[in-house]
C-alpha cells in the first residue's frame, strides 16, 4: 500500500473507480447497525460491520487486488492464491466483543463451530510473524480513523440476551444475515450501482392490502350468482371471514384448519396482509412444501396484487458448494467484479411478501453459509404461514418448533400453521409440541362442519392390487382422469403403459417449472371445455392445486396424501353425483423410504380395518396416533449441536431432503436462451436466479454426477443441461437415476 493512496476494499467498477476500504468499512458498519435495531443489538451490529474487514488493510492484500486488476484488464484469470481477511477482526473482536467474533470469522466462509474458532484464534496467538502483521493491519486502520474501541452499550446489550444457548445461536445467525447483507448491499452498489438504485422499490403492506380489497371486490362482483351459494362457496365465505376477523388479534401462532377447495390460498394472504398492517410488520412470507404449489401460489398473488408485488423464491439459490476449493477461495474474497457478481446472486428478502418453499425457509433458519443465512434478519417482525405444515418431517420437528417459538417469542413474529388435515393440529398433536397459546382462527367445531359440509367424492378400493395394464384398462374406459404416483419412476411407467393416448400430460419435477405451468394451463383448459384429459402426476398436484377431475386415481400412500389427491375431484362440488377416487395398490410401484414409507405402512393397516369413509376426522385422529407411536422428533441430534454452537455441523444434518440437490438450467424457450446468452456475456447478476427460477430441475447427488456429460458450467455453480428434454416426459436421466425418493416435496 503506497503512502498518500488510500486502502482499497475492492477493485474497480465499471466506471474504473475503486472501492476505498475506510468508506467500504462505515457503509457496512451503518447498515448493520440499522439491520440490527429490529433485534435490539444496533451497537453489536455497528462494530461487526466496521470490523468486519479490517484484515484489507494488509499489504499483502493490497497487493493481491493489484494484482486481480491487472489480471482483469488483460483478460487473464485472478491470481491463484488469494489473501483471506476475516481473521483479523475475529482475533480483535475475540478479545473486546466476543459475540461478533465468529461472525466476522465467517462473513466470507460461514460461521465456524465455536471450538473450530477458538482453536483458530489460538494458532494466531501464538504466530509470532502473523501477529506482527496483525499489528500493522490495527495501527493502519487507526491511521485511517477506524475506532478499535467499542462504545460501553455493546455489553448492556450482550447481558440482555441472556443465557439461553438455542436464544444465543439463533441471535447470532440473525446478527450474521444483517452483517452478510450489509456487506453484499454495499458491495453491489460498488459494482452495479444501477441494480442497488432499484432496490427498496416494492409496494408497501398499506398498499397491498387495498389491492387485495379491490381484487377480491372485483372477483365476487363476477361470481356467478347461481353457484354463489353452493356448500363450497358458502365455506369459502365463512373461512375468508374468520381469516380477516383474526388478523386484529395479537401476534403469536395461529392455526388454520381448511379443507382441500374451502379457499385457504386467499384467506391465508388475506389474514397475513392485515395483520402485518394492524401491527405493523414489514412482510409476508408463505412456505409451501411443494415446488408446484409455489409456482401456482405466487401466481395466485400476482394476479391478484400485481407482477412486482411478489418475490417467489425457491430452489434457484444455492451457496457454492460443488466448487474447487480454489474457486471458492476466490469467491471468499469476492475482491474483483465477477467474483462479487457470483456471491451477490442470492436472495435477501427485502419484499413485502414472499413465497417459498418450507426447505428454504428452514434450511436456511440452521444455516451457516453467508447466501442461505443473507436473508435471515428480514424474517423479523414479519408474517410467516406454513402451508400444509404436516409435511414437516417429523425427525426435525423439535429443532423447527423451537426456532419458531423463539421466533414468536423474541422477533416479533407470527406464525400460522395451515393445513387442510384438520385433526393434524388437534389436541397432544407433534406439530403444536411447545409453542405457547396457540390461537384458533376458525373454531374447532366449525372446521369439522367444513370438512363434513365439503366431502364431495366418494372413494372405493379395489380388493386387489393393480397392474399399470390394469390401470389403464380402467382409464381408458373415462374421459378425464388424475392419476397421482408415489415416485418419479412410477409415473413414467404409467405415461409408457397408456402408450399415446389423446390428450395425455405428465406432471412432475422432471418438468421445469415454466413446464408444468404450460401442462397446468392447457389441462384447465381441457378439462373446461369437455375435451379428453388424462394428467399422470407425482404429489406435486396433491396440495393447493386448483383442478377438477370427475375422478381421481392414487396410488396407495399417506392417508392425508390421499385426501389432498381427492381434492382435485369435484373440486367445486358442481357434479350432480359425486365424484369417484379410486385408491389402488400398485404391483409394479416403488415406494419412498424413510418417514413417507411408514405413513404408508399405517395407512395400509387402518384402511384393512375400517370403511372407506375419509371424510371421518376421528380416522385421522387414529391414523396420527398410529404414525407417531415410535417417532423421534430429533433424530440428528440437531438441538445438542446448537448448544454447543457448532453451526457447520448443525447445517449438514439439518436437512429436509436427506441429500440435498442440485439445480441445472433447461434451454426451455427462447427467454431461457436470452438469459444465458446475457450471463455468457457479461457474468452473473444477483436478478439472474430468479429469472432463471422457472427453468430450472433438482437433481440429486448421484443424478448429477452420472449426467458429467449431459451438462456444462456457464458461471460458477450454475448448470446448463445438454442432454435431452421430452416434451411429456421431461428431463432425460435414464432409468437408473430415477429413484423411489419423494423428490417432489421440495425446493
């Protein structure tokens, strides 16, 4: 660093300004301050951010960006080795402020386990030549005006958190996401300061709302005043009410029981945008389980609050895990331009109301990377409603409550737990286990007169297990029909057996997400005007779904999985007799292990014991007992590790899909294509993963390694599929990468 020439935090924009490090440091030190007041902890969060990157002031990584530049304006790769900076403020914080220490630790890496940094900071310690340029980086940073002495407030806001060790780490991943942000925000306004002048543009929740009242006036305006009265419309009235009733009473854990038609979808955002205005949060974020329900769900809202209104956001964003430990190195430090354009490319949350996926929301509530946690704070003093909350795994029940207790208790939340299962989140129910006055918006008496007043399908079961020849034997004897599968492979096997039957679609995670709306788009339309309709789909049609088949097959599973599959017969109850599910057992089909293999072992015994008649809550109220005789709600250990603040650790068990996966691009239409010859050209931009988020397919591990072929790597971490794509079929893997997993729960 040469006298006179200030200390740089990164290289220069495309204006050829660079970055100087002392205004980088209080940018970032202001932003997290500000982050950091929702959680009563501004001073903490002022010096995190002032000292987050104090390690730059070293020669050595001056240098090191010197030497990027001229690598960049000669069109050469960065330099190999990199200069890692984060140590230099934990050692300073570690012994003035403990609590920030792992997180300047991690801004780049993660948050290291407590022992992992304590055992860190004690080799530096005990560096003789480290600590000598320790020195020279705090006496630069005192030359340049950076305060290394805190203010006395930081330790009244340390004794305020107490001694609870689930408060304190789940405190420091908020503290860590207002830090992570702050430093990406100000990076990406040094880099692309047009994207940042963009930002804080959403509409507000005041202004939501009268939209939502405006849309829903206009929408009974059309209703069509001879089915405006039917059992289904006179439920969906009475649960819109009740929804909007609620929203006036205080924050806390709410639970919403709504059988499958009875308008849960509009009465849940109902509800969510005006509490938030009552009580004056700042969002609404709705986790759904399923990727179809979130591409149908954010839908819903944009129609119904406009495009720019809604942020959906579900499988796109992934931290770099797949990258060489070289790559990564170099996105650690995100010192040049394109290193910062593939860090920034995550989501933080700064709309008023989200949609995504209940893996997302979770996975990244026991993260520990910088891009799962960014987004982390701005769940404070917001609205979250878990729709279809039974589907939590049970095995991670005791971690998930705990965060959302602390969440109601601490963040100024509330939570609404939805589902359309009522006896699911009756009485000694798992879903409910130590979360405090849970409060009813619909009364339990009401909500059995729902489920009794919307049974509008009667189920049969044939005393033998079928043949797919048999199935569609069956099939070919109905005009339209739904055909709900366990597994992937399964539905394949169905479409090969119907061979190439007029007005036959596929739906499943095979399909990019721009497919299955083109497949749900013309089916409605199919199935509106009379034409022949057989849609063979895996769960992924089973939950918030809106269609209406006269009749309904589904393989053999979950008892609640069945009932939500019967939702899509007569949905709106306008069939002179009722509608016809037929509950097969499959000889061929595989079965997914884990959790989804033992609801279907009960279910399988119940139904050997009882009538068909599903529409009984006390059923359900056996079938949840049976399932929950033997289970364990933590089954990774993940609250022990939390005690002891091991967060990478925490991360890699907590995992709602046991093995995780990994997103590839399908070149679907010509928007797709423009995209990736934008991101060809000029690298990847932080909008680039949501644009992309409709032509997207999960793989699995070992699906992504057998297709080394079949794709290729445009930006780092981001996937361009090659191989083939069947307009029924989808995505070609081959049939010994299709697996028995339930895949389709995710995202």
């Amino acid at each position: 660093m040469t006298s006179g020439i200030p200390a740089h935090a990164h290289t220069p924009n495309p204006s050829g300004t660079w970055h100087v490090l002392k205004d980088h440091l209080y940018s970032v030190a202001r932003a997290t301050q500000f982050f950091s007041m929702r959680i009563g902890t501004e001073q903490l969060g002022f010096y995190a951010g002032l000292w987050h990157d104090l390690g730059k002031y070293n020669p050595e990584f001056q240098s090191y960006l010197e030497q990027c530049h001229r690598a960049s304006t000669q069109g050469a790769p960065p330099p190999r080795r990199s200069q890692p900076h984060a140590i230099y403020g934990a050692v300073l914080a570690a012994h003035i402020c403990p609590p920030i220490a792992s997180l300047i630790y991690g801004h780049h890496s993660g948050i290291p386990s407590l022992a992992d940094l304590r055992n860190k900071l004690a080799e530096k310690r005990q560096d003789a030549s480290w600590q000598t340029v320790y020195q020279s980086v705090l006496q630069r940073a005192k030359q340049d005006g950076i305060p290394l002495e805190p203010s006395p407030e930081y330790r009244q806001e340390i004794e305020r958190l107490g001694r609870d060790p689930f408060r304190i780490e789940l405190f420091s991943r908020f503290l860590f996401s207002a830090l992570v942000d702050a430093d990406y925000l100000d990076t990406e306004a040094h880099f692309d300061p047009d994207k940042a002048q963009h930002r804080g543009t959403y509409p507000t929740i005041a202004t939501l709302w009268q939209s939502f009242l405006q849309e829903r006036q206009d929408f009974m305006n059309q209703v069509d005043p001879t089915t405006a009265q039917s059992s289904v419309n006179r439920v969906r009235a009475e649960v819109y009410q009740a929804c909007v009733d609620a929203a006036e009473r205080d924050p806390g854990v709410y639970r919403l029981a709504v059988p499958t038609g009875g308008g849960k979808t509009r009465s849940g955002l109902a509800f969510g945008l005006r509490h938030a205005l009552v009580h004056q949060m700042d969002r609404v974020i709705v986790a759904v389980p399923y990727t179809s329900i979130i591409e149908q769900t954010a839908e819903v809202y944009r129609q119904i609050l406009g495009a720019e209104a809604v942020l959906e956001h579900h499988s796109a964003v992934r931290d770099p895990v797949a990258l060489s430990q070289e790559q990564q190195d170099q996105l650690d430090e995100g010192a040049t331009r394109f290193q910062a354009q593939a860090r920034l490319a995550t989501q933080n949350w700064d709309a008023p109301l989200i949609v995504t996926t209940t893996v997302q929301l979770f996975e990244s509530l026991f993260a520990n990377r910088p891009g799962a946690c960014r987004k982390l704070h701005n769940i404070v003093n917001s609205v979250i409603i878990l729709d279809e909350v039974q589907t939590l795994p049970l095995g991670l029940l005791d971690p998930i409550l705990n965060v959302l207790k602390e969440l109601v208790q601490n963040y100024h939340v509330t939570v609404v737990l939805c589902t359309a299962t009522q006896p699911a989140l009756e009485g000694s129910s798992y879903y409910l286990r130590g979360l405090d006055h849970v409060q009813d918006m619909i009364s339990p008496d009401q909500a059995k007169a729902h489920f009794r007043q919307l049974n509008r399908v009667r189920f049969e079961m044939p005393p033998q297990p079928w043949s797919w020849s048999d199935l569609a034997t069956d099939l070919s004897e109905q005009h339209q029909a739904l055909v709900v599968l366990n597994t992937r492979k399964d539905a394949l096997a169905v479409l090969d057996a119907l061979g190439s039957q007029e007005g036959l679609f596929h739906l499943s995670t095979l399909l990019c997400g721009q497919h299955r709306r083109q497949v749900l788009a013309e089916v409605r339309q199919r199935l509106k005007a009379g034409d022949p309709c057989y849609l063979v789909s895996t769960q992924v049609v089973e939950a918030g779904v809106d269609l209406d088949f006269p009749v309904v097959y589904r393989a053999l599973g979950p008892l609640d999985r069945i009932v939500q599959a019967a939702g899509r017969c007569n949905r709106e109850g306008l069939q002179s007799d009722l509608g016809r599910v037929v509950i097969f057992e499959p000889v061929e089909g595989g079965m997914p292990r884990g959790d989804y293999g033992s609801a279907v072992a009960a279910t399988q015994q119940l139904l050997k014991h009882i009538k068909l008649n599903l529409s009984d809550p006390d059923l359900f109220q056996d079938y949840f007992q049976r399932l929950y005789q033997t289970v364990e709600l933590d089954k990774q250990g993940i609250q022990a590790l939390r005690q002891r603040q091991n967060y990478p650790e925490v991360a890699k068990r907590f995992r709602l899909i046991p093995e995780g996966s990994q997103p590839v691009v399908v070149n679907y239409d010509p928007a797709c294509e423009q995209i990736m010859r934008q991101i060809r050209r000029r690298g990847l931009f932080s909008g680039d993963h949501r644009a992309l988020q409709p032509y997207l397919v999960n793989l699995r591990p070992y699906e992504f390694r057998l297709s080394e072929g079949s794709r290729v790597e445009i930006a780092p971490n981001l996937w361009l599929w090659e191989g083939g794509y069947d307009p029924l079929k989808g995505i070609q893997l081959g049939s010994k990468s299709i697996d028995y997993d339930p895949i389709d729960l995710i995202l």
